[in-house]
C-alpha cells in the first residue's frame, strides 16, 4: 500500500511518499477526527489516500510558512511534536516512519500582462 503522491494546489505544491505502515482505516479516521466536515474527501473525489496526504501536507505547509521553518529535519520535527496522532514524518535514521517528505514548496504564481504593456 506505499505510495507517493504529487499535490499541486494554490498555495503549494507537495510530493509525499506514506509508508505502507500507514492503513488506509488509520488515513480515515485522522480525516473523520481533523476534518469532520469531508471538505478534503470531497475536494479529491472521494480519494481517501489524497485526502489524508492534502491534510498533512496542509498541515506542513503552514508550520513551515508559519514558523518560518526553513529545515526538512526541522520541519518534520515540528510536525512530529505538534501532531504525534497523524503520522510521523520522516527524520534522519528514524525506523517507524509513516510519511517521507519529497519536496514542499510554495507554489509558483504567474502573472500575465498583455504584449502592449510589456513592450
């Protein structure tokens, strides 16, 4: 059941990989428990391992935007401090991993001007 999952919303972009140690009845209940409401079930179609992975990479981004956290180390840490009962983030030699950290970024925004202005 490992994976890794590309996110792209508007205010990151994310790559995670969640350790088959994570079950997918664990995913469902850190949803029901954190966001009763369904709102990132129903934003990614029912799609419970998309879901879970918007929730904590959500919860990423903020600390690291938040806190102004600028490590991967330290940034899992945080996350690993903050929120023990959703998943622990991969750390240098950690064993009982359940999420790896690829990339987490804020997300690129563009601006477009019309050719007349640019000239």
């Amino acid at each position: 059941m490992a994976f890794s999952i590309n996110l792209n919303t508007p205010r990151f972009t994310a790559r995670l990989a969640v350790n088959d140690t994570i079950s997918t009845q664990h995913m469902l209940a850190v949803l029901a428990d954190k966001q009763g409401s369904g709102e990132f079930i129903d934003s990614c179609n029912g799609n419970i391992k998309a879901a879970f992975s918007m929730l904590i990479a959500e919860k990423l981004f903020t600390i690291q935007h938040v806190l102004g956290v600028k490590s991967a180390e330290q940034l899992a840490i945080r996350f690993n401090h903050l929120h023990p009962s959703l998943a622990r983030i991969f750390t240098q030699g950690m064993v009982d991993w359940g999420i790896k950290v690829i990339t987490l970024k804020p997300a690129v925004a563009f601006e477009l001007t019309p050719m007349e202005e640019s000239a």
